[in-house]
C-alpha cells in the first residue's frame, strides 16, 4: 500500500482569492511514445474525464471520423467528442489508464472525473488545509 500524495490546491483566479482556489492535480500524460506534463481539474461531480482538443493533438492523438461519437453534458453538450485511452503517471505511483472524452472545446480544463478517474484513484479532500490526498484504489 502506498502512502497518498497530498497536493496544494492551485489559485486559478488570485483576484478571487480563496474561491478562486481548486484542486489541480500535476501529472503526466502519454499517448504511445508522447508524454506531456499537466493538470486535471479533480471533479466529484463530472460524470467522466474530459480532454480538451489541444492537450489530445499535442498528445499526437488524430480527431478522425472513424471514432464513435461521445455525448456530453452541460456546458459541452454542442461539443463533439470522441473516446481516448492514456496513460497517467500521477507522482510515484504506477502508470494508470484513463478513459477521456476528447473534445474540440478548448475553454474547458482537463477534468479528472467518476468514470473513471475515482474508479482508479481514492481522494480526500482537506479544503479547510487547502490541501487534498490522492493515491491509487486499493
């Protein structure tokens, strides 16, 4: 059993001070031989995980027609997005795969969500401490 990696909640918007604060999660991306670093939003209420259009190029993923379609919700749902599997490295622990709708929006952060982020990783949040734990399930 591994011992959870606590993280600092990131200031996304200083001038909004402590509400501006989120739980940002560092980690690398890989798609076959690319690997990229960045942060997920970790979301309790987003159904699933959600790749913006930009991370998925730079990750050398192609947008193809082939790709059955995905239907999102809320602020998404005029958005196509297609299926894509990655590879996850989140600080020491083992690389995981992660499923992501891969969207063409690029106002959305990466969003770390139920399906199937929190059927890999366990958190706590500490939002009083700024603070959140995450480590794999057990």
């Amino acid at each position: 059993m591994s011992d959870p990696l606590r993280t600092p909640y990131k200031n996304r918007n200083p001038a909004a001070g402590e509400m501006g604060l989120a739980p940002y999660l560092p980690m690398i991306f890989t798609n076959q031989s690319i690997s990229i670093n960045a942060s997920g939003l970790v979301d309790t209420g987003a159904a699933v995980n959600v790749l913006p259009y930009s991370v998925g190029l730079a990750l050398g993923a192609i947008w193809d027609g082939s790709a059955p379609d995905l239907r999102l919700g809320g602020n998404l749902d005029h958005y196509p997005a297609h299926p894509l599997i990655l590879t996850v490295t989140i600080g020491n622990f083992a690389p995981a795969l992660l499923a992501f709708a891969w969207t063409q929006a690029e106002e959305v952060p990466i969003i770390l969500g139920q399906m199937n982020f929190f059927l890999e990783f366990d958190v706590c949040f500490f939002r009083a401490q700024k603070a959140f734990e995450v480590q794999p399930k057990q």
